[in-house]
C-alpha cells in the first residue's frame, strides 16, 4: 500500500480499539482497489470523544466509524443524523462533509439485512414472522432493519423485558416484545430466527434454546461470529434450517461507509471472508 500526501484518511474510533477488525477489513478494499487512502485505528476515551469528534474536520479526515462505547454518545455530536439513526438511536458512521459538517449514519441495519439476503438469497423477510433474541444496540439495528423489509410481526424476546418495550416505542413498527422464559413459545410459525443477544460468543455464557418448535423452513441467522459456526447455528444446520453466520454483518456495514469515505462501493468476497478469519 502506498499512501502518498494526497491520501484520503477515515479510521475507527473507540475505547479500547485494538480488537476492532474495522483497520484490516477497510485495509484489505484500500490494497485490492489500488486506493491512495489510509484507515487507521482511533482510541478515544470517553471524556475526550466530543474533543475527538469535533477535531475531524479540522484534521481533514473523511470520517470515522464509531464503536463500543461511543455510538450512542457520538448522536447528539452530529449537525445531522439520518433518520434510521435516530431511529435506532446510534451512529457507527460519520462522514464529514465538504463543508466540515458532521453527518452521523447508522449502517448496521444496511449490513444485517444485506448479509442475510447473501447467505439466504430465496428468503423475503414479509413472508412471516420474525424472532428476534436480544434488545441491546445490535439487536436495535436488526429490528429497524426487518421492519424497514416489511416483516408483518417482529417477536422480540429479551431477558429485561422492559428495553425490548422500550425498542418497540422507539421504532414503531409491528413489533411484540416477549418475556425470555416464553422463548419457546414464539417460533411456532417464525419464518427467521436472530440471535442478536451476546450469548454463545466466545467467553461468554451458551444460549439455551430449543428449536423443536421451529419450522424447518425458518432462517437461522446469529449475529455472533467468535465462532463463526455458533452451537445454534450448528444446531440449526443439523435439524435442515438454511443458516447464516454473523461475519456476513461485520462485513457489510462496512460498505456505506468505505463508499462514503474513499469514493467505491466495494465487494464482500470469499476473500475478504478468509482475510478477516485469518486475522484471528
Ligand atoms: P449489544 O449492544 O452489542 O447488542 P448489549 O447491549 O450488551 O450488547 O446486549 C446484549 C444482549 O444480550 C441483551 O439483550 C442482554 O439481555 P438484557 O437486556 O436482559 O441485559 C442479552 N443477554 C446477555 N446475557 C444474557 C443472559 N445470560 N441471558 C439472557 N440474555 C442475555
């Protein structure tokens, strides 16, 4: 990679930062479109983030993505927010304008749905039912996302009732919260199935869950990719349902803010898939 003094710079801020795949995933599209352009790891405390933020343009960067545990906190920071990001109430993309301005874009919603149509391409999310484990600020995009692709119901299972309430008045929408222990109640007639809780992650607790009553037809989909082949989604595997792991997610919301930042709307491959499980 060559980066010369006319180079484009756009990088990942967050707290800590040195996990984020954000450096290697934007690196890898720099390199493969021959892009005068660097995308660097930013760590920002959170008492320095409305320092950091309001420095972007000054500093001529083209934006950053923002992480854990900036992306509710970087919002009220914006001169503008897209709706979706209200909406879902986080920003994980600012993109400054040409004229300095702080534009705040939420791009997890896009990345979701656009990795569930590559690892189930026949299924149409309008056709039924949708299960949704999970109300923290993932499980916020992928509901804002099955709603926005005409899901007629989105069950909403969490274990604190109260933020899965708390997501159904934020974003509208047809969507049912439901009490954790009634979990299995919800997949009689569920067309999709989304883990977007943290369980089942590497170093975290298993997520129990019975799949007896869902149809075999329904998507599995888990938004955890450590590991990438998570026991539901193996459990889903074994019983016949088409199932779609997590990294498909990480990879695509990357893309709107790759395009805004250095100009291409790159493409998710095999490739890129082997590059990112291999920085492991
Ligand atoms: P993120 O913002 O990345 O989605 P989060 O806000 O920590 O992460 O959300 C984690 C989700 O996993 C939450 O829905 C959480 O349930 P609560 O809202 O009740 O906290 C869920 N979760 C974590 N540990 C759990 C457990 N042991 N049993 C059930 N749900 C759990």
């Amino acid at each position: 990679m060559t980066v010369t003094g006319q180079a484009r710079v756009a990088g990942v801020i967050g707290w800590p930062i040195g996990h984020s795949r954000s450096p290697q995933l934007h690196g890898y599209w720099l390199d493969r479109y021959g892009i005068d352009g660097a995308y660097v790891p930013l760590p920002v405390a959170p008492e320095r983030l409305e320092q950091a933020i309001r420095a972007l343009p000054a500093l001529g960067l083209a934006g950053v993505n923002v992480t854990v545990p900036h992306k509710e906190a970087v919002l009220p920071l914006m001169d503008e927010v897209e709706p979706l990001a209200r909406r879902i109430g986080a920003v994980n993309t600012v993109v400054v304008g040409d004229d300095a301005g702080l534009w705040g874009r939420n791009t997890d919603a896009f990345g979701f749905m656009a990795a569930l149509r590559a690892g189930a391409p026949t299924f149409d999310p309008a056709t039924g039912p949708a299960v949704v484990l999970g109300a923290g600020g993932a499980a916020r995009a992928v509901v804002a996302a099955l709603i926005e692709a005409g899901a007629p119901v989105v069950r909403l299972v969490n274990r604190t009732v109260a933020k899965a309430e708390r997501i159904a008045a934020d974003l509208g929408g047809p969507v049912e919260p439901i009490d954790w222990e009634r979990r299995g109640d919800a997949l009689g007639d569920a067309a999709l199935l989304v883990n977007a809780t943290s369980l089942g992650m590497k170093g975290r607790p298993a997520l129990e869950f019975d799949l007896d009553a869902l149809p075999l037809e329904a998507v599995v989909n888990d938004i955890v990719y450590t590991p990438l082949e998570t026991d539901l989604l193996a459990a889903a595997r074994a019983r016949g349902n088409p199932a779609v792991d997590g990294l498909g997610m990480l990879l695509h919301q990357a893309r709107p803010a790759f395009e805004a930042f250095f100009g291409r709307d790159p493409e998710v491959t095999t490739a890129l898939r082997d590059h990112v499980l291999a920085g492991d």
